[in-house]
C-alpha cells in the first residue's frame, strides 16, 4: 500500500523537566515527544494520545508536524515507546526529512492468498519468515506496507524476496536471496503419546496389583 499523503499533528512545545513532570503529562492523558534532525535544534512537545495515535494511524509515513504557531515541518516517525502491558504510547522520536531526499524506513510485508494456495489446501503448513522490510524511497512514497500474494504456492516452494514487487520509487535494502515464505509438507502426527499413555495405565494397575498382594 502506497504512502501518497501526509499526515498533520499539531503539537506543543514543552519544557524539558524532570521524571515527575512527565509521568503527570502522561496521567493527563498526553505524550512527551522529541522532533529532532536537518538543521533544526531538538524541539520537545507533548501530544495528546489520542490524537497522536489518529495521526500515526493515518496512510502517509510522512507527518505533518506543527509546534504550536511554527510553520509545519515534514518529518517522520524514528521511534516510539510503549507500555509493555498497556500498549498505550509513551513517547515518541520524530526526524525532520526533506521531501525530495530518500530515506530508510522499515515497513511491514503483508502475503496475502494463502488460504488459497493449492499447498494449503493439501494440507501443508505456510510459514511467513520475514515480515517486516527495509526499504529506501523519498519519504511520501514510503509505503504503509508491502503485499505479496502466494495464493499460487504448492507444497515445497519457497518465496525469496526476489519474488516482491515494491511500488515503484521505493527500493529493497535486504539480500534479494533472503527466504521471505515456505510451504511445507503436512506435519505427521504421531501415535507415540497415546501409546505411552496406555502403557503407564497399565503399569499403574499392576503395581496396584502387587501393593494389594
């Protein structure tokens, strides 16, 4: 899926402080952030999460970014922290970019189809290995994700990403050799465990047997 807009946050700048002051930003409901990069100085804001969460949400890698009354500037997301149980955001790393230079982004690989391929239907077991890309492209034609079908895969074949068609503009990064999916045969299943299970019923009673004698 193609990045072909951007997306507008509107931000305030905020006051570097201390732990305490940022864990009450966060209990009103607000995220610290830092926009930094290009010829700017580092600019730190609070958001309100929600409307941070709209806004990285939104189709286009590229935000918007306006701090307070300052002229928007292009950025992009480098880094976010989550709650490990939560999963709320709880703070944010935003890169001034220009448009018209290329970029690194990570984006994520999307196969699609796989309940459709033959292999599947016969019972074998599709693995997705990669899942995430690197790519270079200028910032608005970063895609939101990357989409391969494998609806066509049989049992034995494997998909390099060799095999991807990235839109046009954007360019993989990773060794084209690197195995993107396998199909494999159907897993046998074993009778081991039932057997091993009637023998420890067995077992069991006899001894049972020989307590009572």
């Amino acid at each position: 899926m193609a990045a072909n807009q951007t997306t507008k946050l509107e931000v305030k700048r905020r006051e570097v402080s201390g732990s305490r002051a940022v864990r009450r930003l966060r209990r009103a409901g607000m995220v610290p952030g830092v926009l930094y990069g290009g010829d700017g100085e580092p600019i730190p804001f609070e958001v309100g999460e929600r409307v941070l969460r709209h806004a990285l949400a939104g189709s286009g890698a590229v935000i918007d970014l306006q701090v307070d009354d300052d002229p928007p500037t292009p950025a992009v997301l480098k880094d976010a922290q989550r709650h490990p149980v939560r999963g709320q955001t709880m703070h944010v790393d935003l890169v001034r970019v220009r448009l018209d230079i290329a970029i690194h982004a990570t984006v994520p690989l999307e196969l699609t189809g796989g309940d459709d391929a033959p292999g599947v239907k016969d019972g074998g077991v599709l693995e997705q290995i990669i899942r995430e890309l690197n790519v270079e492209a200028l910032p608005a034609a970063v895609p939101e994700s990357i989409v391969h079908d494998v609806s066509a895969m049989q049992i034995g074949d494997t998909i390099t990403l060799a095999s991807l068609v990235p839109p046009d503009g954007v360019h993989l990064l990773d060794d084209l050799e690197h195995t993107v999916a396998t199909l494999s045969p159907p897993r046998v299943q074993s009778d081991e465990p039932e057997i091993e299970g009637e023998t420890e019923i067995v077992g069991g009673s006899a001894s049972a047997a020989g307590d009572g004698e």
